[in-house]
C-alpha cells in the first residue's frame, strides 16, 4: 500500500522535486516514505523483527527503540488520503452535476419538414433555415423563430422562470426548451455549438475551469508552505534528538508534522466551491464566464441600468386611446390601428397590436396607404382618409388643428416619458393614441434588492431625459443619465470610475456592448444581443432584471464561501503543527485529520447547491 497504493503521490513529488517545486503531494511521499523506510529499517536491522514482540496503538508520537514500525502509520495514511479523494472525487461530480443536466437537455431527434414531407431525424441532421415541427409535450431541437402556429413554452430549465412564455409567428425560441400545448412549425436559425444551450454549457465550461485570483493566491502560499512544513518536520527531529529523546519518538513526530501539514484542503478550498457555484447558476440561468468574476462582485459599490429592455420591456405598447370631445374612442382606435397595421415602424405597430387586442379583427382594409418617414401614415379606411402621425405634421401637411383637450392629455404622456400620436380623418383631429414603452413589473422590487447588496443604482440611457427621469421614478432610481450616443455611455462609465467608484453595468443592446466591456463588471440580459453578451462578464439568461440581484448575490456566496474554505484549510495546518512537532499527535490520526480536513472543504462548498433565487440580499462584508 505504502508503495503501490501511495504511487500517484510518490509519482507527482519526483516530477515537481526534478522543476524545483514543493507541493502537497511532496509532503504526502515524504511522510510515507519516511514511515515505510524506518519501518523496514526496525524489521530488518532493529528488535521489530524479534520473533513474540508485540507492538501497541497510541495517539500519541512516542516509542523509545527500534522495536517501533510504522507500517500501519504507511498504510493508513495512504488509505485516508486516498479515501478523502474518491469522496472528494464523489462530489465533485456531484457539483457538476449541473453541468451535465445542462448538456443532456438538448433533443436527440427531431421532425424536420421538407416539401410538405414530414421525417424524423437526429437533431445532428438539422441544419440552419431547415423547418421543423415541434409537437405539445416535445422539446424545440435548436433555436429558431415560429413560422406558423402558437403555443406556450416552458423556458424554466434555461431561465429558472416558471411561468410558460406564450410564442407566435415570428417569435424566438430557444433549444431545449419544452412546448407545453399548440403544434409550433419552427425555422431553425442557430444550431449545434452556435445554439444558446451550447453557449452556455461553454461559457460554465469555462468558468469552473478557470482560476479565480484567490486561487492563485492559494497556489502561491502552497509554494511556499511546503518547504517551510518540510523545514519544520526536519527541526523538529533534530530538537527532539537534541531533548535527548529517543530516534523513534523524534521520528515519528517529525513524520506527524509531515502529513499533519498537506494542505489538501487548501488545494481544494477554491476548485470545489467554483464548480459548485458556476454549476447552480447554470441552473438558475446566470452564466459566469470566468472566475475572476467573483473578485469584481465583491468590490462593486455602483450599478448602472440601461433603461430600454434592462428596467423597462424594450417593446412598445398602447396605454390610452383619449378622444376628442363628441367623438367615440372605439372609432379612433379601430381607423388608427388599420392605417397602422400596414406600417412597419415600432409604434405603428404598438398601436395596431393595441387595437386587435382590444377590438378583434373588426379594422377596415386599408387603401392608398403612404408612410411619412419620421412623420406619420396616411390612408383611406372605412370610408374615410385617416392621417396619424405628429401634431406639427397633422396642422401643416393636413390643416388640422389639434384641440386643447388633446394637447394637454399628450403633453402630461410626454412629461411621463410616453409618445403621444394624433389621428385625424375628414380634415379634423379626432383623438389621441398614447403609446409607452413600459416598465418591467419586476424592475422596482430588483433596484430594491440592489440597494440591499450596498449598490448605488444609475439609470444610463440614449432616451430623452423626461423619459429617462419617468422611467427612474417608477423604480426608485434618483441618479439618471440621460440623452447619450453608445460612445457617450462608455465616457458615463469612465466618469464614475474617475469618482473612485467601482461599477457595474446592465444592458442588452449593441449601443451597451462597448459600456459593457468598460465597466468593471459587465452584465448582460440574455435577451439582448450577442455583441452585448460576448462584452459582458456575467449572462443573464432570463431577461429580468431581479437575475441581476440573484447574480451578484450567488457570486458574492461563492466567494465567501472560497474565503471561508482557504481560512479553515490554513488555519487548521498552523493549528495542527505545533501538536505534532511537540508529540501530540500520532501520525495515523494526523492522517485522517487531514483527510477530515479536506471532506469539509468540499462538503462546506456543496452548500452552495441550496442557493435560492428571489430573496432578500445582504450588504457584503
């Protein structure tokens, strides 16, 4: 056991002594060794071998001649160590377990659709603009958009997010993903290691195997650590040899501090609890791309928000429809929203998806229908010429005057950060459509949550700034940068940092990426764009902005918990060495010490599999 068992130690201590370096492994082969060789030296040259002798166990280093072997001493550390790493071996597998969940989500086969032909095939032998079906109960074998049909789908594996998200024609959806009821024909857009899944098992792939800056800091106090204790092992013979004390009591507690002092533990102090707190935020959909993350999570002290598609949804919708007086608000919405359903532009489109939630299918066909860039639409519906557009365009293009009740009700939608469009048929202006792009129901609840981690929250936005301070007061923000180009926010972020404060960033759009990329700690929605994720540090599947809370929280965890495990690793060596240099411990209990040792390293760090997404936060320490 001492030589064959003990081999992989014996193995990595000659390879690092032959490159001049000392590491755990050197002082688990020292000790062993130590332990056989004075073990066969009693054997063969001393009294151990005298035929009726009887040796006895103690806890504590001792013996007066060479009638002592520490034979067991060999084989029982070697056992230990050995049993401390299948266990550690155990849960660490255990830990990435997540990742493995993640890898395995993916559909094998699909029912790819070609000449009207359905055929089911591997998911292998997709290819991108293929189109697929995706029956009730399947999961979507790629990402791609909904060409026809609608139905719900359950996004939870990869976001953590419960509630299904209905999808419709023209809709993304995402691999992996489960479609819960309607039949969904799907154009694949992205497949194999381009896919979302892929990116994300790449991006844990690569955060669990990286090196946090406490980690090499735990490398470089291991370098050094080892010689000392070796140092130290040798001192201690020779001081115990000086005392007058017998070879055997001087050997075994110098063989005692040997195996007392292998820091297995700090070796694994920051391994186990990254694997464990990358592998948890892959199930809760919070990718860390690196390690050194966690360092920049606990030094942030401001946070800066983008506001469209971070606080607020990104996408325009129809708040109010306010009517002239004597007119009917049903009538000014059913004509604006048939001149708008033919326009392209984001607020038509709010406006005509307003106006078929509210009122169904009853919009007239549109005829002689002209948009007016930048300035409105015009066409012939239900029997009359409708014009929407501007108030300026509506008085100068078309003679029509705006009353007073609706200048006023459109000045109060843009004081609150809305967009006011007026429409007009028959030469007179009939109402007022106010379209918002709205706050996310979540935004406030998670800038509260910020707070509650000691983060200053800054809204940093290319918006006018009454939309900007708008969108801020319903959320709590009282710090708004407002009205700057992409280059403008790069520069917001650089003056933060001028003030001495470390910054944080959210965003998910093209304009973010470079901000992203500057700021200390970039994160980015998930729902954004690839350039903002590929600038950013942390990936936020879910495109709510509490995953943001939830990140710093779970980084900040994993961090404390790499500190918590370095502290009890060292401080239990240099706790244990002066015991073993003055005797106290024999070297067989010194070896399950240590191997105790590193199981609470690992066990300590698999707490981090209970992390729970959604409360509170704690101001870091």
């Amino acid at each position: 056991m001492a030589v064959w068992g003990a081999w992989p130690f014996h193995r990595a201590a000659w390879l690092n002594a032959r490159h001049g370096a000392a590491t755990m492994d050197t002082l688990i082969s020292v000790g062993v060794s130590a332990a056989f060789a004075w073990s066969l030296y009693a054997l063969f040259f001393g009294n151990a071998g005298t035929a009726g002798l009887h040796t006895t166990f103690t806890l504590l280093a001792g013996g007066a001649s060479t009638d002592s072997i520490y034979l067991d001493v060999a084989a029982g550390v070697t056992v230990l160590i050995l049993s401390g790493r299948y266990f550690e071996a155990r849960a660490k597998r255990r830990s990435g377990a997540a990742l493995r969940v993640l890898l395995s989500m993916g559909a094998k086969d699909v029912t790819v659709l070609r000449e009207g032909r359905e055929s089911r095939v591997p998911v292998e032998q997709l290819a991108a603009g293929d189109l697929f079906v995706v029956r009730p109960g399947e999961k979507i074998a790629t990402d791609g958009v909904v060409e026809s049909g609608s139905s719900a789908v359950d996004t939870s594996m990869l976001t953590g997010e419960p509630v299904p998200v209905d999808v419709s024609p023209a809709d993304a959806v995402t691999g992996a993903c489960v479609n819960t009821s309607g039949r969904l024909v799907v154009r694949a857009t992205r497949i194999g290691a381009d896919t979302q899944l892929a990116q994300m098992a790449k991006l844990v792939t690569e955060a669990q195997s990286g090196k946090a800056p406490v980690q090499r800091l735990a490398d470089k106090i291991s370098a050094v650590f080892v010689p000392v204790v070796i140092g130290i092992a040798i001192a201690t013979l020779l001081a115990w040899l000086a005392a007058g004390q017998p070879v055997v009591a001087a050997f075994t507690a110098a063989v005692a501090v040997l195996i007392i002092a292998c820091p297995c533990a700090l070796g694994l102090a920051t391994p186990t609890a990254l694997l464990v707190g990358t592998g948890r935020g892959a199930q809760l959909g919070i990718l860390i791309k690196g390690p050194e993350v966690l360092e920049s999570t606990r030094t942030i002290d401001t946070i800066v928000l983008d506001k469209t598609g971070t606080i607020t949804a990104g996408k325009m919708s129809l708040a109010d429809v306010t009517a002239a007086p004597g007119e009917d608000p049903g009538e000014v919405l059913r004509l604006a929203g048939a001149v708008e359903h033919a326009s392209e532009h984001p607020i038509a489109a709010a406006i005509a998806a307003g106006a078929a939630e509210r009122l169904g299918d009853d919009l007239p066909a549109v005829e002689s229908f002209t948009s007016h860039q930048g300035l409105g639409v015009s066409g012939v519906a239900g029997g009359h010429a409708v014009v929407a557009g501007r108030a300026s365009w509506l008085e100068s293009e078309w003679a029509q005057r705006v009353p007073a009740e609706l200048s006023a009700r459109a000045g109060q939608a843009e004081a609150a950060g809305q967009t006011a469009v007026f429409v007009g048929w028959d030469g007179q202006v009939r109402g007022a459509l106010i379209v918002a792009d709205t706050v996310k129901p979540s935004s406030a609840e998670a800038v509260t949550r910020l707070r509650e981690l000691g983060l200053r929250p800054v809204l940093l936005t290319g918006d006018n700034a009454r939309a900007a301070h708008a969108a801020a007061a319903a959320v709590g923000i009282e710090e708004v940068i407002a009205g700057v180009l992409p280059a403008g926010k790069v520069d917001a972020v650089k003056q933060l940092q001028n003030e001495g404060r470390v910054v944080a960033m959210a965003g998910d759009g093209v304009n973010d990426a470079a901000a992203l990329a500057q700021a200390d700690l970039g994160l980015a929605m998930g729902t954004g764009t690839d350039a903002a994720i590929e600038a950013s540090d942390l990936t936020l599947v879910r495109g709510d902005l509490l995953a943001v809370a939830d990140a710093l929280r779970l980084s900040r965890r994993t961090l404390r918990t790499i500190k918590g495990n370095l502290f009890w690793a060292f401080a239990y060596n240099v706790a244990a060495i002066p015991l073993a240099a003055l005797g106290f411990l024999n070297p067989l209990i010194s070896g399950a010490a240590m191997a105790f040792s590193s199981v609470f390293v690992v066990s300590n760090s698999l707490r981090l599999r209970r992390f729970q997404p959604g409360t509170s936060g704690t101001r870091p320490a």
